[in-house]
C-alpha cells in the first residue's frame, strides 16, 4: 500500500495546489511586512497613511497595533519564515521535514485563531493582507491534516512527530532572520530621527501654499493663543472620529504638546467620511461618523471632553448604542435632530472643497483624513511623530529668523 504523504509522491495536483498555497502565505506575509514598513516608517511626505478603507477592514489598525510586533520583530517576518518553511519542504522532500510541517502548522493555526479574535473583538478591525495569510495557511493546514504523512494514529501522534533536525534548522535560520530584522527596524527608528526627518523637512517647505479654509473650525483641541493665526504652529486638521489615523495623529499630537504646545493651535475641522453627511468626497467608510461629529460639535464647552472619550474609546465607537450613551452622558442627545450643529458641522466639512484636487482621481484636495493644513501647506496623512517633531522645530527655527525656507541640515532632529 502506497505511503500517505503530501510531498514524497512526486509531481500532482495536490503537490502543485500545496506549492502555489505556500507561494501565496508567503506572498500575503510579505504584503503585511511591508504595510507595516510603509505605515510607521514613510520615506517621503507623501507617503503618509490616511483612511482610504471602511473602518472594519484596515491595515493601518494592525499596522500600529500591539500585535503587529514581537520584541521588536514584525508579524509578517514570522508568517514569511513559515511559508518559507512549508516551501522548502517541497522543494527538498523527506518524512522528517514534512512531519515537521505539519507540526509547524498546527501551531501557525492556533496563533491565527488567537490574532483573529484579538482582531475582531479587541482592535476590532481586520488587514486584508492577514486574511489572506490566515485562509492560505488554514488551506495549508488542511492539506497536510488529509494527505499529509501519518507514521501512526491519534491527534497526538500526527501532529506531534517533527524532526528535530529539521525542527533545530528552521528555528535557528528563523532566529537569525528575527536578528537582522530586529536590527533592520531599530535602523529604520534611528532613520526617522537623522537623514529622514531632515528630507521630510525639507519636502514640507517645498510643498505649495494653500490658503486656511474660510471657515476655520472654532473647535480647538491644542489652544496656545485665542486667535487661530497668532500661532507659531497652526494646524487645521481635517479629521474623522472612526479613522485609525486620525486616532494616532491625535496621540501624537498629545504628545507633542509637551514640547509645542504653548506654541501651537490644532483647529478640529469635522470631516466624516460618512455619505450621511458628507458630499465632498465619494467615501462611505464610517457610518457613525457623522453622528460623532453632531455630538461633539452641539455644545463647544464640552467639545474637548467629547472628542477625548470618542478617542479614547475608538473601539466602541461602532456601537449605536454607545454613540447614543455618549450623548446622553454629557447631555446633548438633542444634537442627533438639532438643525443648527448640523449645519455648523456641514458648513466646515464643505470647506473641502475650497481646495484644488491633488490627483484626477480626486475632486477636490481634501479627499481623505486626516489631512493638515499645516502653517499653510497641505500635509495628506499621518507622518511619524519624530517627522512631525521635525517640521515643528524647522517652523520655530524659521520664524525665529524671519525666512520662509527650511534650516540647514541637522544630525538628529528628535
């Protein structure tokens, strides 16, 4: 009787099937590792992340999360180092590493199952460069628990028979990988502080200028002088209250404070990307959105603690029944019907279309958030808070000297 094995018959369409599987692990790892690159580490002004999905599904959301690292090493170079695993297995066939696979897999399963209820139930938001990781490993996992090698019965013995020849290899190449990565990211953190920061600073003083929208949100959440245009550092921020960038830029901002804030004012311009009340982009992302916006805007004494508890948590804020909660706390449920906040708030949103659009896919310039009118040039997206850390301390220095232009270089901009 021939043995049972996905890998020891030779060429078929199971085998091929398992390659092209493990091709796609492979690639759908790749994908997430380099989001998480292109997400906390732009290279360029231009690259900053901004919502561009529905709130559900978004990369940034794990991009920025607490598991989208371990010890310094992203996720995606572990998912790599297994689809490799799984790779090499075809390509040198033998009994010991295709029962090793099979072990591996086991446990990729486990961990997959664990970061899909962390996604959906804590961050509450899924990458689709992780779905796809996770149905290429499950069909992985599939094929090797019906065709894969069983040298005896039982759970225990079918999944837990590795090599462990093949098993000490792959750990101790995986573990030199995770070192190179771990040394590759710190560089990439050093970066953003040294030659980095300083071509983003001088990409920011090369951008056009842009006028301030005519109206100007009165709703500040970083207030250094009563009037907007008195300050050093003046940020319109066109902002969603569900956009995981928009959560991020606001805790960076809160940390910058520190240092900036008797030298800043940050205006909230409302902007939902919610076709319930907006007509200036063609994005439906965030369905409570608007309603937020209703809430914090009704009453601008409580706007600050409003717009802190929805960011505070952003988690919940998909919840309907949250939203209304949220409305009865600090009394302002008539801001749902009121025709007057409503109107307060589309008249700021429409000030998006005041500006020229920066691609012919778009209609206007403000098309996605967040988007800062920073000291009058248009920054789309979120940057690194050492590159925004950066451009502030560039727009000290030139004030300080009276020119618009950038300083000369410096060596470390944190």
């Amino acid at each position: 009787m021939e043995q049972k094995s996905l890998t020891l018959r030779g060429l078929n369409w199971l085998l091929i099937f398992h390659l092209l599987t493990s091709l796609l692990v492979i690639l759908s790892a790749f994908l997430s590792l380099r989001h998480f690159f292109i997400a906390n580490f732009p290279s360029s002004i231009f690259e900053g992340s901004f919502c561009d999905l529905s709130a559900f599904f978004n990369c940034d959301s794990s991009a920025y999360s607490f598991i989208a690292q371990i010890f310094g090493v992203p996720l995606g170079y572990f998912g790599i180092a297994l689809g490799l695993a799984s790779l090499m297995g075809i390509l040198f066939p033998s009994a010991g590493f295709e029962r090793t696979n099979i072990f591996l897999s086991f446990f990729n399963v486990l961990g997959i199952i664990g970061l899909i209820v962390i996604s959906i139930f804590i961050l509450q938001s899924v990458c689709l460069f992780c779905v796809g990781y996770y149905i290429f490993s499950f069909i992985n996992f599939w094929l090797y628990s019906k065709y894969g090698i069983e040298t005896q019965k039982g759970f225990i013995k079918q999944y837990f028979q590795p090599s462990i020849r093949h098993l000490f290899g792959i750990g101790l190449l995986t573990l030199i990988g995770a070192v190179g990565m771990y040394s590759y990211h710190q560089v990439k953190i050093e970066a953003q502080g040294g030659g980095v920061a300083n071509r983003i600073v001088q990409q920011y003083f090369n951008l056009p200028k842009v006028k301030n929208p005519s109206i100007i949100s009165p709703y500040f959440t970083i207030q250094a002088t009563e009037d907007f245009k008195s300050a050093p550092i003046r940020i319109v921020e066109y902002a969603d209250f569900q956009c995981p960038d928009c959560l991020k830029l606001r805790n960076d901002l809160e940390d910058l404070k520190k240092d900036f804030g008797d030298k800043m004012n940050v205006a909230f311009q409302f902007f939902p990307l919610d076709g319930k009340c907006n007509n200036v982009v063609d994005k439906d992302k965030h369905p409570q959105a608007c309603a937020l916006s209703y809430i914090a805007a009704h009453d601008p004494s409580k706007f600050l603690a409003i717009h802190d508890e929805i960011f505070d948590n952003f988690r919940q804020t998909r919840s309907d029944e949250w939203v209304e909660s949220l409305a009865q706390k600090y009394g302002v449920e008539e801001a749902l019907t009121d025709e007057r906040t409503k109107k307060i708030v589309q008249d700021i949103i429409n000030t998006g279309k005041e500006y020229k659009p920066t691609s012919d896919r778009y209609k206007h310039g403000i098309r996605s958030t967040p988007t800062m009118i920073l000291n009058e040039r248009m920054v789309i997206g979120t940057l690194p808070k050492v590159q925004l850390r950066a451009i502030f301390k560039a727009i000290l220095q030139k004030e300080e000297k009276g020119k618009d232009e950038p300083p000369g270089f410096i060596e470390d901009w944190r």
